[in-house]
C-alpha cells in the first residue's frame, strides 16, 4: 500500500472509529444497523492497515473499541516469548562502538529500513533490499540523504512529525542536545534540510539524550521519551497536532517510572495485548528491564520493572532496544543494539493475528437487543463465556455451556461476548443491552 493511501486509510479508520465509539453510546436499537454498517468498514479497513502497520499500532488506533468490534490481536503476556539472540543477522555489519539502532520504511517499498545512531555522532543507513517477511540490509551508507553528524553518540528516532507522509529524524546526542532533521523529500526519496536545535520547545537534557517517539496519551501526535545517561527519564508531552508539534515542559519519571542503572534507553510496544503501550529500557550493564502500563491508552501508569522478561537475555554492556515485526508476522521483534557495536535480534515466537480464531460457526444470541434474559443458541461446545462492557472490563464470566443469561442488572450500552473452546480457540459477538 503506498504512503499516501496508508495515511489516509489510517485517518478513515480513526474517524469511522470514532463514529462507532458515539453510536455505541446511544442505546437506541434504531441504530443497530448503523452499528452494523460501520463495523464491516472497521474490520475491512484493519485487514487492509494490518499489511503495511504493526498490531500495536493498530489496537492503539482501535483502543477499548476493539473487544466491541470483536477484533483480537493474538495472544496474552503470559505467550510472550522471545527466541535468540542471533548476532547481527540478514547481513547486518556492526559499528565500530555503540550501535543505536530505529526503524522507518524510508524508501517505501514496502519493509523496515534501520537507521543506527553510533559512537563519532554519524548516522548508519541500512537498507533493507530483502522483504517485508524476509529482510536483507545492504552495507550501511553513513550520513545518506544530507543528513550530517552530531556531537558524539547519535540517538535517533523517527516519525512523521510534519504529516506529510514521509519520516523525520530526532537525534539526540551525548551532551543532551537534540537535533531535528525535517524530510524535505518524499516518502520514496527521502532528503533532510539542515539540522534545528533543540525545536519545538524541546530542552536539552543531561548527559545522552536517547529519544524514542511515542504517542503515550493516544490523542494522534507523537510525544516524546528521553533516557539519560544518570538512568531517568525525561518525557514531553506533544501539545500540538499531528502536523505542527510542540512539546511541554519536560517531567522526570512520570507514570510511575523509576530510574536505570546509568543509563536508560526506552522503547514501546504492547507487550500484553490489553490496548496500551508497554515500555521496555535497556540499561548500562546489558539488561532489559519492562515496565508493564497498567492505565490506559489515553492514561499510562507503569508497574514495578521487571529484568529481562520473555525469555530475553543481557547483551554486552549498554542495550539499545527497537522493536519492529521483522518478520511480517504480526508480532514485535527486538532488535538491541550494544556497547562494541553488534546487533542482537530475538524473534518474537508468539503466535498472534488480526482475524478471530474460530469463523463459520451457528452461534445466536436473542434477542438482541436484550432487556432481561440472553438466550444463547450454538451447536459448538464452548468452555466459557465472558461479557466485557463498552470499556474492556469484564462484567461476568460463565460456564460455555449455559443457554440462558440473567441480564438485567447489566447497565445499558454495547458489550461484547467472547465464546472460549476447550482448544482456547474463541469467537466473539456483540451484545446491546437496553
């Protein structure tokens, strides 16, 4: 799918989204049909996105709405499991110290580039020439597109800061100064103008800045995390829009964040598939330590770090993590880059998707809408049941077997059904309550 129709399939879906979020709120039954309506354009446009966008950007987009929509992205926290390290794979060529990599489709063709940070300030350009299942990454070409190099250790990351469908650079650096390098190219040719100073209201901040983008307050423009070498973390919410950014003041260790060991280098992903985006840092001696975000989409609140989770292993000295489906699987991969240069890559084993697991089945629920009694109707055996409000919180849990469901205590709105097999294979419906 090419960039411009990327982006504005991504913008029909936010909307169409967010028209499904109103009329779930309207208790009408009227308005059924227009339910109906939206959600095979909901789920159509997913199919579309799930080729060219990660799920977590995707259950980010969707939010609570996705247990309304029936939509599921794989597997829980407790699956996540991660394979390896391999050492610099698909012809990946080490730096010579300190390896800083991020991610971007900057030729557009459809898979993940690398663009690495190191320890002289220069910026690695490794194209990806192989496939979006199967990547190769032709020789690094250092400093590409006009781009020139910084004070001493590059950290970069990237996003569409101007919303013109081609990716920007930030690159902090080991005084904590941040430069911005706008793409005045295109989203197959990229080209950078000269490097801005610390723009958009950004500080420097101590020694390092490792700068990871991140839309933590789910409102469609992309805030900012920034590690230090003292191990905190200094994060700027973006104030602005998706095309004219600008950042607040910063806070240190919002969320319930607690310092790293020296240092900290922050990356997202949602780990446990609940919607909202998990934070994993490495730090000075090698390790990974995750901070699972126990709020919401819109409202992150992190939990205790745990060190090196999902079967992840320690690297040598000084973890730089990126996550990316290298694979075209589905799920996040990690790729940390290390203190002598090389990169490991653990591939993600979980096994998830975007299509529920159990399709073509008899399985009716009347009425509905329902004011008292659900009567459930199926030929397929089911283990359990379970009703989740407009928000994704669990209401009730019953026996798969049941015929009949008391629902009148239940408050007016949209929930969703999920129907679990003795296989752990499910289906979901949905459910007005009036």
């Amino acid at each position: 799918m090419k960039q411009h129709l990327h982006a504005r399939k991504r913008r029909q879906l936010k909307y169409l989204v967010k028209q499904f979020k109103t009329l779930s709120n309207d208790h009408r039954s009227s308005v059924k049909l227009q339910l109906d309506v939206l959600v095979r354009k909901i789920k159509s446009l997913v199919r579309e996105l799930s080729s060219v966008l990660a799920p977590y950007h995707l259950k980010r987009m969707l939010g609570p709405a996705a247990f309304l929509l029936g939509i599921s992205f794989g597997s829980p926290l407790a699956a996540q499991t991660f394979s390896g390290p391999v050492e610099n794979p698909f012809g990946l060529i080490a730096a010579y110290s300190y390896t800083i990599p991020a991610f971007a489709d900057l030729d557009d063709d459809g898979d993940l580039d690398i663009m690495a940070g190191e320890y002289y300030g220069n910026l690695q350009y490794y194209q990806n020439t192989g496939s979006a299942t199967n990547p190769q990454f032709a020789a690094p070409v250092e400093n590409p597109f006009g781009l020139t190099e910084v004070n001493v250790i590059a950290f970069p990351t990237l996003a569409d800061l101007d919303d013109d469908g081609d990716m920007d650079l930030l690159v902090g650096d080991g005084t904590g100064v941040m430069k911005y390098f706008q793409n005045t190219g295109t989203s197959t040719n990229p080209q950078f103008a000269p490097a801005q100073l610390n723009p958009f209201g950004l500080n420097s901040t101590n020694v390092f800045s490792v700068t990871s983008f991140v839309d933590l307050d789910d409102d469609g423009d992309m805030d900012l995390m920034v590690g230090q070498y003292g191990g905190s973390m200094q994060y700027f919410r973006n104030n602005g829009t998706p095309a004219a950014p600008q950042f607040g003041a910063p806070q240190l260790n919002p969320f319930g964040i607690t310092s790293m060991v020296d240092l900290a280098s922050p990356t997202f992903a949602d780990l446990d598939n609940d919607g909202d985006l998990d934070m994993l840092v490495g730090e000075y001696y090698g390790n990974m330590q995750y901070f699972e975000n126990t709020g919401t989409a819109t409202n992150p609140q992190f939990a205790a770090k745990q060190q090196n989770p999902f079967g992840l292993t320690e690297v040598i000295d000084a973890a730089f993590p990126a996550f990316a489906d290298l694979d075209s699987d589905g799920d996040m991969d990690l790729l940390i880059g290390e203190y002598g240069g090389n990169m490991q890559y653990y591939t993600n084993t979980t096994s998830v998707g975007t299509q529920e697991e159990l399709t073509n089945i008899h399985l009716n629920l009347f009425p509905n809408p329902v004011a008292n009694v659900l009567t459930i109707q199926t030929d397929t055996p089911f283990e359990t049941m379970e009703a989740f409000d407009a928000l994704g919180k669990l209401v009730g849990q019953y026996d798969g077997s049941r015929t009949n469901i008391l629902v009148s205590n239940w408050e007016s709105g949209v929930y969703v059904l999920k129907f679990t097999d003795a296989q752990g294979r499910y289906t979901t419906r949905r459910l007005l309550k009036e």
